[in-house]
C-alpha cells in the first residue's frame, strides 16, 4: 500500500545527500582540488596565472590542475557506470532496499567527511575520496529513485518526484548558508580561511550520514516481493538478461540516449561552475558560493513549478521547454563578462530556476518507462548517466580546456549536448514506452 507517510520519509535522502552534492560536489571540491594540485605543481604560481606543469592523475595520465577535476569526475562516473549496473541487479533481488540504501549512502559520507583532511598539496587524497564519494552517491540513488515506483503512483509520479527535489535544495540550501557564513567570518572565529572550507567538507559528510537515517528507518516496511524469476536468477545473468530485454523497450532506450546528452550538459554546467566563476570571471569563493544560494533557493521555487506545469503540459513538453532555457544560460554564460557580480547572481537565478525542474520530471518520466519489478536494476543505468556522474559533458570540458586553456570555450562547448538531448526526446513516444513497459498511463502525457 502507498502511504503518504513513506513518501515524506523518501524526501529525507533528497535533503540528506543534497548538502554533500551542494557544499562538496558542486561549490568546494572543485577549485579547492585545483588549488591543493596547483600547490602540487606550481607552488609559486602568482594570482591570475595558469599552472603550465601537469600532474599524473593515478600516477599514468598527465593533465594540467585546472582540468583535473573535470577529468576526475569524468574517471569516477566511468567507473560508476560499470559498477552500479551491478548494485542494480543485485538491490532487485533483495527484500531489503533500505538497507542497501543505508550501507551505499553511510560509505558515501564517510568519504565526504574524510575530506577534512585534504590540505597544503594533498590533492591525491581528494582524488580517491571523490571517486569513492561519486560511487556511493551513484549506488544510493540508484535505490532511492527504485523506491519512488513503489509509493507514488503514475499520477503522482510528478508530483513527488518534483517535492523531493525541492525539499533537497531546501537542505543543501540550509547547509550552504552555514558554510557561507563559516567562510566569511572564520577570522571572527579565530580560524583559518582553509580550516573553514575542510570544516565545511567535513560538515556535508555528516550531514549525509546523519539525515540518512530518516528514510531508512521510515522505508524499513517498504513493500517489497521479489518475481520469483528475479530471485532465481543469477544476479550477472540477470543483467545480460536485462540488456538482452531492452530492445523490446525502443521508447525507454531513446528516453536514456536523450538524457545522456541533455543531462550531461545539465550536470557539467552544475559541476563545472565554480571553476568558471572563480578562474575565468574572477570572483572570489564566497561571492561564489553566495551565487549557489541564490541558486539553490530559487531551485526550490523551479523544481515545484516545473511539477505543476507538467501537471497541465505533460513532462515531456516541460523539459524540453527546460533544455531550451539551459541553451539560453550557456550562452549568456558565454558571454558574461567578468568581475560583474550582479551579471553572476543573475545567471546563478536562472539555473536555479531550470535546474531542479528538468531533473526531477526526467526522474519521474524514466519510471513510468521501465518493466515492473527491475526498477534498481533499470535505474542503475539512469544513474549511470545521471547528477554527479555524467561523464561525456565533464570530458569535453576538460579537453576543451587541456587544449585551449579557456573555460569560455570549455562551457560553450556544451551547447552540442543539450541540442542532441533535446532533438532525440522530442522523438519519445511516452505512451507508446509506457504501454510498451506494462504500465498505466496518467492523465496527462
């Protein structure tokens, strides 16, 4: 039975993983490693200046630190991709997701909170944690967007989907305020300006850790039979088998190939964009993370309004209205000149606006075209492609910039992403994948 109950306890991971992903993932790690590897390579690189001198990322590749970071979560996402294809099959075989959900996200945490010790030039460290931090967010979610076929029905879908987004910028939001604060007042506090990032590193792992245990207690009772054939089968079996079965879903495998390309460049511009804040316009770390609260705020406001929107126009119609607003922010971002703050928020407005709403309806549109009872395992390659772990955008940005040494030219490439992604979802039939995968279809398409 559906409760309403459990639908609120789902919320709570959203909130939970949403301040790692906000503090960590998003604001922090990515200019914080480039500092700590410039540190590495270049310790006497004066203000402005651009590290020439590589570092060996796993001891085998060189790449300059300004693209380290991208390459890295291109290398984690990678990974992952292989990786949570398992952590699918084997959470559809087990009666007890909560528990997967639990053991995925407390590693995860771990890792995220581990970061406080990253200082001076131990960048090195960062790398492994981040990739161990992707992997576990990645198996976490997998499980927990599984959960959303099991409480919500086909036109609800939207609707919850839409809510838990909100309520995790409300989180992350909540958590981003602290840090902000923590950073621009650490002098008051008698602490360093780098003792306050790794206590704000370190707070996001706790974070997550903590809220964790709200959904997995309150999903403990989560109806969960396991089809006979599922349970009978070996798990390796199970995904050959799986891939094998796609070709009879066409609507589901053209929904996946368009959010490849359209969330790739969704989760780059995301993950990429305090790199470009603060080493191609000049801003400072807190001036950037003041812009990700903004965003983060006005997210709350665009994830509820692209449900309600959906609600009236279908899904389908209000993302691809979303993908055209994210070629308008490329381009302004494009453009944007440096060292205009007001030029900044304003972009920063603008992403939040779009950035929750695509995301949460894709989430919502993909379940109601995947088979009943092998929603981890099909969710496994969604999140394979999905937030903090897109790897295509982040690979293009990061050789854009190897080779160009400009984070203009690195965004503007992004553009080919959210064009492709647009033009392949035009070309889903919802109703014929929903249909096709055995489930009802809602109200409105």
């Amino acid at each position: 039975m559906r409760s309403t109950k459990m639908q609120r306890s789902w919320y709570w991971y959203d909130w939970a993983n949403s301040a790692y992903i906000t503090t960590t993932a998003t604001v922090i790690i990515g200019p914080y490693l480039t500092s700590l590897a410039n540190n590495a390579a270049c310790p006497d690189l004066a203000a402005g200046a651009v590290c020439q001198t590589p570092v060996m990322l796993l001891g085998i590749f060189p790449v300059l630190p300004g693209a380290l970071h991208p390459f890295l979560a291109t290398l984690s996402t990678i990974i992952s991709a292989v990786l949570l294809l398992f952590v699918g099959a084997l959470v559809d075989r087990s009666p007890h997701p909560h528990r997967w959900l639990a053991g995925s996200a407390w590693i995860g945490a771990i890792a995220g909170s581990l970061m406080f010790f990253l200082a001076g030039d131990n960048w090195q460290l960062g790398a492994w944690l981040m990739i161990i931090g992707a992997f576990s967010f990645g198996a976490s979610v997998v499980v927990y967007d599984s959960i959303l076929v099991r409480i919500a029905g086909p036109d609800e879908r939207d609707r919850v989907s839409s809510r838990g987004w909100a309520f995790g910028y409300v989180g992350g939001g909540t958590l981003l305020v602290a840090n902000f604060l923590l950073m621009s007042f650490y002098a008051q506090l008698g602490i360093t300006y780098e003792m306050a990032i790794r206590l704000s590193l370190l707070s996001a792992g706790l974070w997550w850790g903590a809220f964790t245990i709200i959904p997995v207690l309150g999903l403990r009772k989560l109806p969960k039979e396991v089809p006979a054939e599922v349970s009978a089968e070996n798990p390796f079996a199970q995904l050959a088998h799986t891939f094998a079965e796609m070709k009879h879903y066409p609507q589901t495998l053209l929904f996946l190939a368009a959010f490849l390309f359209y969330n790739d460049g969704i989760q780059t511009v995301i993950v990429s964009s305090s790199l470009y804040a603060q080493f191609e316009l000049g801003f400072s770390s807190d001036k950037v993370m003041l812009t990700f609260l903004v965003t983060q705020f006005v997210a709350i406001a665009g994830a509820l309004l692209f449900g309600r929107v959906a609600a009236k126009l279908g899904a389908k119609k209000t993302v691809l209205g979303g993908i055209v607003i994210w070629l308008g922010v490329v381009a302004v971002g494009f453009l944007l000149p440096s060292g205009i703050f007001g030029a900044l928020i304003g972009l920063g407005a603008a992403i939040g606006l779009v950035m929750g709403g695509t995301q949460a309806l894709s989430r919502s549109m993909y379940s109601q075209l995947i088979p009943l009872g092998k929603e981890s395992e099909y969710f496994s390659f969604y999140q394979a492609m999905e937030r903090g772990t897109s790897w295509l955008g982040t690979l293009t940005f990061a050789l854009v910039f190897q080779f160009s040494q400009s984070y203009r030219l690195a965004l503007v490439a992004l553009v080919i992403f959210f064009v492709i992604g647009g033009l392949l979802l035009s070309r889903v039939n919802m109703r014929k994948g929903i249909l096709d995968a055995g489930n009802a279809l809602p109200k409105v398409i």
